[in-house]
C-alpha cells in the first residue's frame, strides 16, 4: 500500500514540475528505501493541502542534484566541433560561469548559433560530436540544465554555455515546450489546513464527553482501530461522571494520516472540535473528538498536562521543511557517490586498459620471441642438413677418389706384365716394385673397408659397451655369491693336491729342497683337510643341537596350548590358539541362507560343515599333485580334483575357497594324522606365532594385574 501510494504521489510531482522522471525516481525511491521512510507522506500532505490551490506553472529546469551520471546526458564526456573559447584563449573560473553565460546567451539571440531545424528538432550547438543529434524541447532542457549546473567533469566554459541554452530555451523557446496533460487533482472534502497551524507532535487525538461508555483503554482502542492507534489514555475524576480520552498515534507520516483521518471521521457526523465548542452545553450523550493543536496544548486539566509532558508544538511546514532537507542532503550525497563511482570506473578502465596494452605488448613479445625461436630451429635443422650433406659429399668424393687410384694401379699392373724383364735386375726391380703397389693397394682397399665396418658399426658401440657392462656386473655378483668359507677350503685343498701331484712328477726324489717342499705342502693339506673335518663336526653338532631346541620348542609350544587354553581362546586377540584344518562354520551358514529359509539355514550350514569336515580328515582323499617351482618340488592343490570342482559349482568359490585352505592346513601341520591340530596364531599378519610373540603377550596382559594388587 505504501509504494502505491508513493508511487502515484510521484508521478502526480513529476507532471506538475515536468522533471526528468526516470532521474528523480530512481533518486526518490532510493532515498526512501535507504534513509527516510516518510516520504510517501510528505508527498501525500503536499497533494491534500495544495490539491485547492496548484495551478499550472511554466515548465522548471530539473534540479541541479550534481547527477552529471544519473541523467540522460551527463555519462558522455562532450567533444565540440566548434571552437567554443574562440572569443577568449584563457579559461574562466567557477565564479565567473553566471557572467560569462550572458556572452553565449546573446549569441544564441542572434542566431549565430542554431538550435532549432527546419524539422521541428532541437540540437545542442556545444554538443555537435555526441552520437544523439536530436532531443525533444524536455530532454534539451534537461540536458542544458544538468550539464550546467551538475556535472562535475566539464569545465567552467562548457557550463556557462550550456547555461545559457538553458535560459535561451525557458526564455525564447518556452512555445516550443510540449503540452502537459495533468491529472485531475482530488478537492479536499473541508478546509485545507494551514501549513503554519501549530499541532501536537507526536500526533495525538483528543476524545470528550464520553459518557455511559467503558473506561477501559482496550475498548477505544478497537473502537477507532481502523486509524491505527498506538494507545489509549483515559481521565476521569472519582467525582465525575464524564471522562476525556487522548489517543496516541505515531509519530511519522503514517501517523499524521491516520489523526487526520480520526478527525475527518468526527467532522464528517459534525462532532469536531467546532462543533463541540458550539455545543458543549448541549451535547448530549454523543463524543467529540479531533486532532490536538495549540489550544489543547495550553489548556488546563489533565489533558493539557499530558500534553504538554508528552510532546511539543510543531508546525507540518517545518517537519516537511526538515525532510525536504534531509531529502536533499541524502541525494546530494547519493550524487557525489554517483560521481566518485562513475570516477573509480573511468580509473578501472583506464587500468584495464593500461592492463590490456601491456598484455598485448607481451603477446607481441611472446611471438616475436616464438617467431625467433622457429626460425633459429630451421636454421639449425637447415645447418645441420648442410653439414651431413657435406659429410656425406666428401665421403663419396674419396671413395671416388680411392676407386680412381685402384683403376690406376691396376692399369700400372696389367702394363707391367705386358712387359718383359730382359734382365734379371730389371725383373727384381719390376717385382718389387709390384709388391710395393700390391701392398699400397692393398692398403688402400683395406682402408676403404674399415671405413665402411667403421659407418657401419657406429651404433654397436654403445651397445656392446653397455652389454660388457652388464655382463661384468653380473659376473661379479655370481663370483660374490660363490664364495664362502667352505668352497674356499676345499678349493686350497684341490690346489693343494694339484701341486703336490705335479711336484711328484716333475721333481727328483733325490731333491732335498723338492723333498722338502712336498713335505711342507702335504703338512699344509692336512691342516686343511683337518680344519674341514672340524667344520663338518661342528656343523654336525650345530644340526643335532638344532634338532634338540626344535623338539623343546614343539614341547614347549605344546605345554603353552595346553596351560593358555583358556587365555587365548578369543578370537580377538593378536595371538591366539587356532585349530588348523577346522572349517568356518559361519562361511557355510551364510551361503545357506541365500538358498534355505532362515529357520532351516543354520542346520543345513551344520550339517554341510560336518560333512566337508569329515572328507578334510579323510587320509584316503589327497587331492594335492607334485610341481616343480624354482628347480623345487612342491605339493599344490589339485583344482582338477572332481570332489573340488562338484563343490566350487554346486556352493560356489567362498565355500571351495574354507575347503581348499582347510586342507592345506591338515597338509602342512599333521599330514600323518589327517586331523586338526592347536597351533598358536598370530591373528593380525595371519600367520604362526613364535614363543617370543606369544611369552611378550603374556606378559602384557599379567602387568595390569600385578598393578592392581596392593
């Protein structure tokens, strides 16, 4: 209701003045919404208390808010093509722009300066390179009238001209303004009020002569509930029989309507404050009521003193006075928030494209950089080209030049056989000279074919280096494995019997030194081969002792199970007693309930249990085969087994899976027996527990109970 209100309020304005209606709008309706909520109701008191008086008006100029950006025209930055300080080389002052604005003026009387076409359009003689050429007599107006006093980015110049243009067209183009059509203004029912009658604010109603009614505050508070009320007090004195109410109602414009509407209620049934001082010796039992002023406030009793604690006297032009100020204060400031927006925009852009020309000389960098790079690379290519083609040109040149030569010698060759040697040093010389260009020519084609096993050979190389490194590694690190003590011992000893063997054959019996010798190195051989006896020994005694601490550790290991039944029966635990062989009931129950009923899945996975328990101990079934893994022969399940195979397709893998690892377990801790067996288990890394494992989780669980003992 309220932007209703305020919405017809301000197009009702805006006709009257003929304002830019966009401009002021977008301004009021910003105003109303931020700072002041009352004014709606300023607007609504202007129309009722001049509705009887507003006459038409010559058309006014928009206010000078200092909006150059919230108007039509004051975002584009003017660019004249006339030379508007042709008159004066130096600019004016701010002070100066209503003196100068005579000079132009009288320029546009003259007609020097055109504004008005033979088409019936306006065009702005300081404005000639803006993108729009034509304006309506308003827009014109409105141009001049805010580029002249609002705009904060054109100089004093361009102000008083535009000035001037503003009084030429109110002056001497005020016919060419167009018709308004103004609305019907509402009469007001009574009297209008008077801007300068003095009123109690916060506003207040004033009831008397309520007689034979309900004191109560609540029930003329609903009685007059339709003005809105925001209380209700009653006076009454102990000895009278006639009471007084004063209604309170809010303090801003809402609460000026809704008082002037309880007061027109009662002056509309002739029960105002008129009529009650003409008949207040005759009023009967009727109530009067009407809106508090002056009087009220001066008067005596009670309701004059209420009055006079509760509020002050206020005139309605100084409170619409007091937000028309504030009104502007609030779109002076919106405007200067407008202009330093507007500014930080022109420097944002103006970084941006301060930002934009850098970016764009990096580009250009950036390829010129790439164009380079290219071109240096097809430079190189085209180099390296060159260079292998010249390579290659020589090459072939002496090969040329190597197969002319052999022609050659060959030619000399045949020319000397032809000839014959009349002397026999003649044919010394000949030959030897013969050998001599063999041999050269020999040398040469030598030559031409280890240049060509050389071209060919180039990449073996590498390769051949990288195979013998390999292969020399691989050699050291088998001679590193072969040797041990053992080895090295029985190798001195063969050598050792080498030597003696060779000494005997090739030595004198008679030889003291060769005697000698033999004696040494057959001293020697028996250290060695006694040294090995000792290890043998000893590694045999190792092997026993090994033995006789394998059986007390089974012994041992025994005796625990026995003695920690009960400790490590949890199958919580990290260590704990597990019967290896023994298949999961729960696997096979589960796999029952997919296929039976829940009251009969439990028996049947029993009884299913059972039965492949009983064939896992069955020493008759040995369904395992021999492979051989890493030169090792090795047992393995054997999956071709046709009990396995009937299994894994009637129950699936889950169930095949508990059978196959239940027999390996019976395989591997009692193949003799074919029963299950206790075995102490390490249940996190699921695999055999040690004593060790076993004798520190013992330990760890008899602490707390020595620390709780006294």
């Amino acid at each position: 209701m309220v932007k209703v209100v305020f919405g017809s309020a301000i197009c009702v304005i805006l006709m009257l003045y003929e304002v830019d209606t966009e401009v002021v709008v977008l301004v009021a309706h910003i105003k109303y919404h931020i700072a002041n909520a009352q004014m709606p109701f300023i607007l609504f008191y202007f129309l009722h208390t001049h509705s009887h008086t507003l006459t038409l008006r010559t058309p006014l100029t928009a206010p000078a808010t200092g909006l150059s950006s919230g108007n039509h025209y004051g975002d584009e930055q003017p660019q004249c093509s006339m030379d508007c300080s042709s008159e004066e080389d130096s600019d004016i002052s701010e002070s100066e722009i209503d003196d100068y604005s005579e000079k132009p003026y009288e320029l546009l009387k003259a007609g020097k300066y055109k504004v008005k076409y033979l088409n019936g359009t306006l065009r702005c003689p300081y404005c000639a390179g803006k993108k729009k050429q034509d304006y309506k007599y308003k827009e014109l107006l409105q141009h001049a009238s805010g580029v002249g006093k609002g705009s904060a980015n054109r100089s004093a110049k361009q102000k008083a001209n535009h000035l001037a243009l503003a009084k030429y067209l109110e002056t001497d183009l005020a016919s060419e303004a167009e018709p308004i059509q103004r609305p019907a203004l509402p009469q007001a029912i009574n009297q209008p009020l008077q801007q300068d009658e003095l009123y109690v604010w916060p506003w207040t109603g004033i009831i008397v002569n309520i007689k034979g009614k309900p004191n109560d505050s609540g029930y003329w508070m609903k009685e007059f509930t339709k003005c809105r009320p925001v209380g209700v007090r009653i006076f009454l004195k102990d000895d009278d029989l006639i009471a007084q109410a004063v209604i309170d109602f809010n303090n801003d414009w809402n609460g000026f309507m809704n008082a002037s509407e309880f007061e027109k209620s009662f002056e509309a049934a002739h029960h105002g404050k008129r009529d009650w001082n003409s008949s207040k010796l005759d009023a009967g039992s009727n109530i009067y009521g009407w809106v508090a002023r002056e009087d009220d406030y001066n008067c005596e009793g009670p309701v004059g003193e209420y009055l006079r604690n509760k509020g002050r006297l206020r005139t309605v032009s100084d409170i619409v006075q007091e937000a028309s100020e504030s009104r502007n204060s609030i779109v002076a400031n919106l405007a200067n928030e407008i202009d330093n927006t507007n500014e930080n925009l022109n420097k944002m852009q103006y970084k941006y494209n301060e930002k934009t020309m850098s970016l764009s000389r990096m580009l250009e960098e950036k390829d010129k950089l790439h164009s380079a790079f290219v071109e240096e690379s097809r430079n190189m290519q085209r180099r390296a080209r060159n260079e292998v083609r010249r390579i290659l040109d020589e090459q072939e040149k002496l090969s040329s030049e190597l197969e002319a030569k052999r022609r050659k010698l060959d030619s000399w060759s045949r020319d000397l056989n032809k000839r014959e040697v009349l002397t026999d040093q003649e044919r010394q010389k000949l030959e030897e000279e013969k050998k001599k260009k063999d041999l050269r020519n020999e040398s040469l084609r030598l030559a031409s074919k280890e240049q060509k096993i050389a071209d060919e050979n180039v990449l073996r190389l590498v390769e051949e280096q990288k195979r013998e490194k390999e292969e020399a590694l691989n050699k050291i690190l088998q001679l590193e494995k072969q040797l041990d003590a053992k080895q090295k011992l029985e190798m001195e000893i063969e050598e050792l019997k080498g030597k003696l063997q060779v000494m005997k054959h090739l030595g004198d019996e008679d030889d003291a030194a060769v005697q000698n010798k033999i004696k040494e190195m057959n001293d020697e051989l028996q250290e060695k081969i006694d040294n090995l006896e000792n290890m043998e020994a000893m590694n045999q005694t190792l092997i026993v002792k090994e033995r006789e601490s394998n059986d007390e550790l089974q012994e041992a290991r025994k005796e625990l199970i026995k003695g920690l039944e009960e400790l490590l029966s949890s199958s919580r635990t990290n260590i704990r007693l597990k019967r290896m062989g023994e298949l999961d009931q729960k696997i096979f129950v589960n796999q029952c309930k997919k296929r039976f009923p829940l009251e009969e899945a439990g028996t049947k996975g029993v009884e299913l249990c059972s039965l492949w328990q009983e064939n896992v101990k069955n020493s008759a079934w040995h369904p395992f085969k021999v492979c051989k893994v890493e030169d090792k022969e090795e047992e393995i399940v054997d999956e071709e087994d046709e009990k396995l195979r009937s299994l894994k397709q009637e129950w699936g893998e889950e169930i095949h899976s508990a059978v196959v690892k239940a027999l390996k377990e019976i395989n591997e801790y009692n193949p003799s027996g074919g029963y299950t067996v206790w075995e102490l288990w390490n249940s996190k890394e699921e695999r055999k527990a040690t004593l060790k494992e076993v004798i520190a989780y013992i330990m760890d669980q008899i602490k707390p109970h020595k620390r709780k003992r006294p």
